[in-house]
C-alpha cells in the first residue's frame, strides 16, 4: 500500500443538463480549472452510458464484462480525477436504479444526463498523486510522483 496526506482546496459545483455527458463535462472542468487531483460525488439522473460491472476472470490484462443504461434512471456516486500524461483521467463509479431494478458499475462511455445531475468537486492539493499506465492490467492507474508526494 502506498498513500499520501494532503489537503483540501477549492471546492466546484456543477450541474450538468439533459442530455450532457457527465464524463466529458468532468475532463473539461478539469483543463479550464487545471486541477490535477480531485474527487467528485454525484447524484440526480441518467440515461444513457456504457459501464462495466467486473472483469469476465482473473487473468491480466482483466477483459471487462459491459453492460448499457437505457431510458432514465436515478443515480448517485462516487469518482476520481487524476492526471495522466495526456490530461485528466477521470474513474467514476456509480449505482444506476429504474423502478425495482439497479445497476452499479464504472461509467466509461456516453455518461448522459437525464434531466439533472449535481457535481460537488473537491480539489486535493499536495498528494503528488497522477495516473500512470500499469503494463500488467493495461489501465492508467493512480500512482505518485516523488516519494514525498511533491510533483
């Protein structure tokens, strides 16, 4: 286990309409307001997304098991934005519920908004924390820089 101690900065609230893709929304809060570490929570609608509920076995590079959001759902949760070395990465895993049914997974592709979703952004300061690309699981994983945790 690796961790670092930092501290909070700003704080961003957003709110996303129907139809805006919460995924590219989050990226591009991250350039225009460059913030380089931060973590979200999420909470309101969505209709629309790719994500993925687990990997099929245990073997490395994992292959992910995808699943649809289809029609409007509520839907809450929590995520990460760290910087890679072509910009901000952003991991957001969510619960997804229509009637009796729910679904929980990692958002990646087409994250769109039904009706309204609230975003509350904490900024992190001085973690030295960024995403590098791990070669056994082929993802950007969270990592450090410097063994202090300055950049």
């Amino acid at each position: 286990m690796e961790y670092r101690v930092g501290k909070p900065g700003r704080i961003i609230i957003a709110r996303f309409g129907d139809g805006e893709d919460l995924l590219a929304g989050l990226a591009a809060i991250a350039r225009q307001e460059e913030l380089k570490a931060a973590c979200f929570s999420v909470v309101g609608g969505m209709k629309g997304g790719r994500f993925v509920v687990g990997p099929e076995g245990d073997e490395m590079p994992p292959n992910p098991v995808w699943r649809e959001l289809h029609d409007n759902h509520e839907a809450f949760g929590f995520g990460t934005i760290f910087w890679s070395s072509d910009g901000p990465k952003v991991h957001f895993h969510g619960a997804y519920g229509r009637g009796d049914c729910v679904k929980a997974g990692c958002m990646r592709e087409g994250s769109e908004t039904f009706l309204v979703l609230e975003v509350v952004i904490t900024e992190l300061l001085d973690t030295g924390a960024i995403r590098k690309l791990d070669p056994a699981s082929g993802f950007a994983l969270l990592a450090f820089n410097g063994a202090d945790g300055a950049p």
